[in-house]
C-alpha cells in the first residue's frame, strides 16, 4: 500500500506538473508573445475555449500520467524487491525515475515553446531539418541569443531543481513501516489499476478511444495546436519520418513513372516498331 500511495502522488503531481507547463505555454506564447489574438485568431467566448482546450489537453496529458505511474510503479517494485535483500527501506530506482521523468518533461516542453517562437508551431515535420540539414548553421542560429536559450535553460534547471525539492518534501516522506494483509494490499491495488486505465485509455472504458477523433477542438488556432501534448507532437513527426522512408513512387501514383511522364507531357509513345 505504501508503493500504491506513492505511485498515485507521483501521479498527482505528474498531472500538476503538466498542467502548470499548459498554463506557462498559454502565458509565455499566447499572451507574452500575442498568439492568442494575431492573425486574426478567433477569440469569441475565449475563456470558454481556454476552458475546453485545457480540459482536451488533460485527455492527451492523461496517458503521459498513466506511463509516468507505471513505470514509478515499476521501478518502485524494484525497490521492494532489492530492499530484502539490502536489508533497507528506500525507493532509489523510483526515485531516480521521477527525476529522469521531471527533466524530460521539463525539456520537452521548454523546447516545445522554443519551436513555436521559431516556426509559429508546435513540433512538427521541420523538426527534422536538425538531423538531416546544416546542424552547424542552426547551432549557431540557435546560440545567437535571439532565442534566449540560456535564459530557457537557466528556467529548465531551476523548475527541476524546484520539481526534485518539492518530491522531497511532498512524496519521498510517504513511507509506512507496517505491513498490511494481503488482501488489504490487493484491494487497494484494484482502485489504482483502474485509475490508471482510465488515464491510458482516457475514458471510463477498457478500450482505448482516437483522442483525434473523440476530441472537439476549439476554433483559436493557437489552442488547437498546443491541445496535444508535445510527446504526442514528436511521435506525429516519426510517423511522418516513417512514412516518409518507407514510401515509393506507388505511394503517391497508381501508374507507372513511364505513364505518368506520357500523362504530364500529354504525349503519345511511339510506335513498337519504330523503338526495335
């Protein structure tokens, strides 16, 4: 139980954690940098789209917070597993993993909002011109200072360093010496199973919903593209990279390169007789 109880901490604070990221993009690009209204953006009823993409945004978010709790979960039976046999009582393994956690998070994000002051966009297909173009030249654009990455990564730091203190404070204390009875163990174990569930599947359901599909999006611009979380982002840009790499000329065209060229240049081919 004292593993079931950290575990839905974390989870809590996962979820704050997320959330507060939302609220800095929303601040930090949608009103420091004027996304929000530029361009003719639609903001009728914008408290109300506020309101709703922050609530589509939980839904994406949601199943970040269930991989985050199991693999604490995990990491944390790991513990157990090794506090046996060293005769101890900490949770090392999972703690490491919260901090890994914090710090990819963080710099996912952080990184996400210096996108979108480059290319008005969350991470999308260009993100790949930093593997596959001139890596020196955007180095040096990145370094110029017009992007202010040192004031970035002086804010990365500083949030982990705030996230790691408060899990010190808040979660790493949470350790019970009594033992409970198993079916005690079992029966909390239920509630936090099916919590992460509903978190993965982001519904009361045991079967995983098309959050593109199920999701109404808002009609700001700026809230549409920052409604999915940026790990959902990057995974749309790999699948772009994917399909990408494995297509071919009949990916795009059901005939051949020889009728396609006769059909682009409205020409006849000429006579079998005439080519032998």
């Amino acid at each position: 139980m004292n593993l079931l109880l950290k575990s839905s901490a974390f989870g809590l604070f996962i979820f704050i954690l997320c959330f507060l990221l939302r609220v800095a993009f929303v601040l930090y690009l949608g009103i420091g940098h004027n996304a929000l209204t530029s361009d003719g953006a639609n903001t009728y009823g914008l408290s109300s789209q506020l309101a709703q993409a922050f609530f589509n945004g939980f839904l994406y978010d949601s199943r970040l917070i269930a991989v985050c709790m199991i693999l604490y979960f995990v990491f944390g039976l790991l513990d157990l597993a090794l506090n046996k046999i060293r005769g101890r009582d900490n949770f090392i393994l999972a703690q490491g993993c919260a901090y890994v956690l914090f710090a990819l998070l963080l710099f996912v994000n952080i990184a996400n909002m210096t996108y979108y002051t480059i290319y008005k966009d969350v991470f999308n297909i260009i993100l790949l011109g930093i593997f596959f173009d001139d890596q020196r030249a955007i180095l040096e654009d990145g370094l110029s200072g017009k992007y202010f990455l040192s004031v970035k990564f002086l804010c990365f730091f500083l949030s982990l360093g705030l996230c790691i203190w408060l899990y010190k404070k808040l979660i790493a204390p949470l350790s019970f010496k009594k033992h409970y009875p198993i079916l005690m163990s079992v029966g909390s174990f239920i509630p936090f199973a099916l919590c992460v569930t509903f978190l993965f599947n982001s519904a009361f359901s045991l079967k995983e919903i098309s959050l593109d599909q199920e999701v109404q999006p808002v009609k700001n611009l700026f809230l549409q593209k920052i409604t999915p979380s940026p790990f959902r982002s990057l995974y749309g840009v790999y699948e772009g990279y994917k399909a990408g790499e494995n297509s071919s000329f009949a990916s795009f065209i059901s005939s051949t390169p020889y009728e396609s060229a006769l059909d682009f240049f409205a020409t006849t081919p000429p006579p079998m007789e005439k080519l032998i």
